[in-house]
C-alpha cells in the first residue's frame, strides 16, 4: 500500500526504501535466499546510482544474511564487508553498528579476535544510541566467540548481560536466545538442573515473542 501511494519519480530514495523492507518482510516469511539476493542486487545498482550509502549497507547486510542461511560464508563476509564500507560513508551511527554486527557474525567462528573487536565497537555505539536490543545482540555474539573459545566464565557473563538488555528492550525474543545459550552453556559444563531451568525460560519467552 504505502509503494502504491508514492508518486513515481516524486522521491526515489523513499521507493528504495519502501521496495527493500518490502523484501525483508518476505524473506522473514520464507522467501528462497537466492531470490532475496538477485532482488537486493538490484536495488543495490539503484541505491548505488542514486548515491545513497544509508540504504547500499542495509541492502548489502541483507545479502549477506542470506548467504549466511546458505552457508556461503565467504559470500558472507565480503557482501558484509562492502555494507560496512558503505555504512562509513553514510555516517549514520545506527548503520554503522549493524554493519559492524553483520562482519562480526560472518567471521565469527573463522576469526573470533577481529570479531569480538567489531561486536565491542558495535556495542559502544549502540550503547550511545541508546539502543538496548543492539547492545543484547551484542553481548550474545561476544558471548559465543567466548564458549566457541571455551572461555566459558566470560562467555556466561556476556550471555547475562545480554539477557539484561534484552529484558530491559522487552526484546523476548533475544531474551529466549540468551536463556538458551545459558541453558547450553551450563549443559556443556555438566550443570544439568541449572541447564533445564534455562531452557524452560528460553521456551517461555519465545513462545511469548
């Protein structure tokens, strides 16, 4: 509805926009990855043509993830990398911090130190924007670069400080996968009873989500 109530040609960045959450709503609904890149990789010549760095990261993040969920991480990373390129040039605090989030995740289990050093970067700008549900996101991907290092006491603290900021977001969802990363944490080190109680409240909070 809102694409059909824009004027073609009246503001073109606003249709770039509109067309690119267009699309993350169908590739949350289960669009085929390979659709959601060949789509990005248009509307990423028109941002490119139109100059809009802002919305060249946020496509280029979304390519990325969709080569994640193919297990092309390669892809990944450099269709990250290009997003981070792109977020400095846009010098929008917010894209950057996702940007920053997205190379973490593609190269996290391939090279963990770079990418504890961009989650804390992210981290700090989220925390300047005030943004609770980014600094979750954060301590949850510092928290498993810390377990995939078996560093479990620090992996536990981030998976609680992530839990924090997701119940102070109201973030149920990333207060699920902090519970459940918890709920493996302790499993792993033959804590069973403090294992189960996790995962009963992981259950709860994304069934609540």
């Amino acid at each position: 509805r809102a694409l059909a109530s824009v004027e073609p040609g009246r503001d073109d960045r606003l249709v770039l926009r509109l067309k690119r959450m267009r699309e993350r709503t169908r590739t949350s609904r289960g669009q085929a990855s390979r659709e959601t890149i060949a789509v990005c990789k248009e509307l990423l010549d028109k941002a490119r043509e139109l100059g809009d760095a802002s919305e060249a990261a946020a496509l280029l993040s979304m390519i990325a993830m969709a080569h994640e969920r193919l297990n092309e991480w390669d892809a990944s990373e450099a269709a990250a990398r290009e997003s981070l390129a792109a977020a400095r040039d846009s010098k929008e605090s917010r894209r950057l911090a996702e940007s920053l989030v997205r190379v973490g995740r593609s190269i996290m289990e391939r090279k963990p130190v770079e990418a504890a050093a961009l989650y804390q970067q992210a981290l700090g700008l989220f925390r300047q924007d005030g943004d609770r549900r980014g600094e979750a996101r954060c301590q949850i991907g510092i928290g498993n670069i810390h377990q995939f290092a078996g560093e479990m006491v620090e992996a536990e603290s981030a998976y609680n400080l992530g839990l924090e900021c997701a119940e102070r977001a109201r973030a149920a969802d990333l207060a699920g996968l902090a519970s459940l990363n918890l709920g493996v944490l302790f499993l792993s080190r033959g804590q069973p009873d403090l294992a189960s109680a996790r995962y009963g409240e992981a259950l709860d909070r994304f069934t609540s989500s």
